[in-house]
C-alpha cells in the first residue's frame, strides 16, 4: 500500500488540547458561571431588603394617618362641630340668642386731583431762541 502524504511523521502531531487542560477550562468556566449566578442572587436579596424597609415605613405613614382620621370622624360626628358648622357657616343661632352682624362703612372714593396744564414753551418763546438752538446745540444764554 501506498503511503499518503498526510501520513508522513510531519503531519502526526500531539493533540491541540490535552484532558488536564480541558478539565481545568471546564472547571474555570463553571466557577465563573457560579460567581455570576451568586453575585445575582446576592443583588435581588439586597433589593428585597431594600424593597421590605420602604413598605415598613410606608406602612407606618399609613398608620399614623388612620388614627388622624379616626380622631376627624370623631370630631365630626361630635355635637360641638355641628354647633360650630351651624353657627360659623350656615350663620344659624340658638333660641334667645341674636345675632349680630358687622357692617362696614367705606369711606367714599377721593377724587383724584387734576394736575395743572403744563404750560407750553412754544407760546413764550421767542424767534431767535429757535434759531440758537439749531445753530449751537447749546443750552440758552440766561439774560437779565
């Protein structure tokens, strides 16, 4: 039989991977997996804490707003509030009782002053003041 070229000593070499090698990749490679998945599982336990602290608090919130509005109903259920609605917003008084009404008395309205003309300073002025203010841009001379 003949030979074939493949079957020369050059091309019989030693495996790519050996058994040792392919274990320890294997083992490397589910300890990684096993640190992800327990840094995961440590992540949602914490968010659960997290999570159970704020419902503690919210609930505390909760309980303290129950007992203030048991203390309103009771208020209002109370013959005092209703006393008090009567008197204070539907102006309802007690037999024998009077009632007694504040009546504001408004000042009438000042008129406002009427301010005088102001004078116009063309009906005083004088034809050659005209005529400096255009040649020099300079205030007028002050006469005596």
């Amino acid at each position: 039989m003949a030979r074939k070229w493949f079957d020369s000593p050059v091309f019989r070499t030693r495996p790519l991977f050996s058994v040792t090698q392919v274990i320890l990749v294997l083992v490397v490679a589910g300890g990684i997996i096993i640190a992800i998945d327990f840094n995961n599982r440590a992540q949602a336990g914490r968010l659960v804490g997290n999570d159970e602290e704020a419902l503690q608090s919210q609930i505390e919130r909760e309980a303290t707003r129950q007992v203030e509005l048991m203390v309103t109903l009771e208020y209002v259920s109370s013959d005092d509030y209703a006393a008090s609605y009567a008197r204070n917003e539907r102006g309802m008084i007690l037999p024998g009782e009077r009632r007694i009404v504040p009546i504001l008395q408004e000042a009438p309205p000042e008129s406002t002053p009427i301010a005088p003309a102001t004078p116009d300073p063309a009906s005083q002025a004088r034809p050659w003041q005209g005529w400096w203010r255009l040649m020099t841009d300079a205030p007028q001379p002050i006469r005596k």
